[in-house]
C-alpha cells in the first residue's frame, strides 16, 4: 500500500471514530464487552465490519488508558494482553513466526509463537515458511527480478499462490487455536501482493 494511501485509510478510519469518542467510559467498556461477545466463539477476517467496530471501540479505550474490566463485565474465557491489559482479541498474520498472536488493541505480540500451543506451532511453522518465500516476490530488487525474469509473471503468480494459502490458514490452521482461544482475528489480505479480502474465499 502507498504512503499517501495508508495516510488516508487512517483519516478515514479517525472519521469512523467520531461518534465513539463521544461515549461516556462505562458505556464504551460496554459496548466493548458486548462486541466480544458477538466475536466469542469464532475466527473472523480482519476485513470484517464487526472486527472493525472492536478494533475502534479498544483503541480508543487504549487512548484514554481505560480499564476496561473494571467497567463491564466481559465474556469468560478472554485472556488479558501483556502490553496494554485489555482483553486480548488475538490477530494472527503471515509474520506468525516472528510475531505470534498480535494482540488487535495495541499492536503488540502478546503470544511468542513458542508459547502457542503444540499441535498449533509445526503446521504454523510449514505454513509461515512457505508463506513468506511467496512473499518475497513482492520485495524483489531489480537484480532479483532480471534474474527470473517476466517479473509481471511472477508476481502474479506469487498474487495467486498467496490467495490460495490464505484459505489454506483459515481453513486448516485456526480451529487448534480456538481450543485455546475464545476468538481469534486472521489477516485476510496482503497489500504487497495486491491481495484483497474478496480474493480469499475460503
């Protein structure tokens, strides 16, 4: 995604946010412990609306530093992130290996891909590998692209191998998860390929 792009998807996304700055903190804790429970029990696309409306409605509980627990009752089973001590909504991304489960309030890894659980970690491991050779293709320096060749080609095809590995994570790698985790995000794009939600169909 270009710069100028991403500077206006987040001016965009401070637009959303108007009518939420405006709740009270009781009733934002509220909403918040209301959407988790639309979430519990499920793994959801980033692109989701409702996904969405949770990433808006915790960061801007984040930004006034808000306890959320200490207002709402939130649904059982929600573990509670490291960084930020709000009630941890796990992403999981193609940077798994380095990253873990990011946690979807403050951005930050809050499950060390080794603390993720076993049965979990070796198809992860596979799939990450894979995932980020395909990824490369993106990044590729202009010795790298005359040396292959065609670079249009690959890319395309690169494009193509990353749909289809997308579907792979959602539909083989994140029901291990949801024995541990109550929901879970899984990022359903990559802008270096050009890959967008509605290509991924699982």
């Amino acid at each position: 995604m270009a710069h100028d792009d991403h500077e206006r998807l987040q001016s965009l996304w401070e637009e959303y946010r108007k009518p939420i700055n405006t709740y009270d903190d009781p009733a934002l804790a509220r909403w918040i412990s209301q959407t988790l429970g639309q979430l519990n029990g499920q793994a959801w696309r980033l692109s989701h609306p409702l996904v969405g409306l949770h990433r808006l409605l915790a960061t801007t509980a984040h930004r006034r530093s808000l306890r959320v627990a200490r207002l709402a009752q939130l649904p059982a089973g929600f573990p509670t992130c490291p960084h930020c001590d709000s009630p941890l909504l796990p992403l999981i991304t193609r940077d798994v290996l380095d990253d873990g489960l990011v946690c979807e309030t403050c951005g930050g890894s809050a499950v060390p891909f080794s603390d993720l659980p076993e049965e979990a970690r070796e198809p992860l491991r596979q799939w990450a590998g894979t995932y980020a050779k395909i990824h490369a293709v993106a990044h590729w320096e202009e010795t790298e692209k005359a040396l292959h060749g065609e670079y249009e080609k690959a890319y395309q095809q690169a494009a193509e191998q990353a749909e289809d590995l997308l579907r792979e994570l959602a539909r083989e790698h994140l029901a291990p998860l949801l024995e541990h985790y109550p929901a879970l995000v899984w990022e359903d794009h990559d802008e270096c390929l050009d890959v967008r939600p509605d290509d991924v169909i699982p």
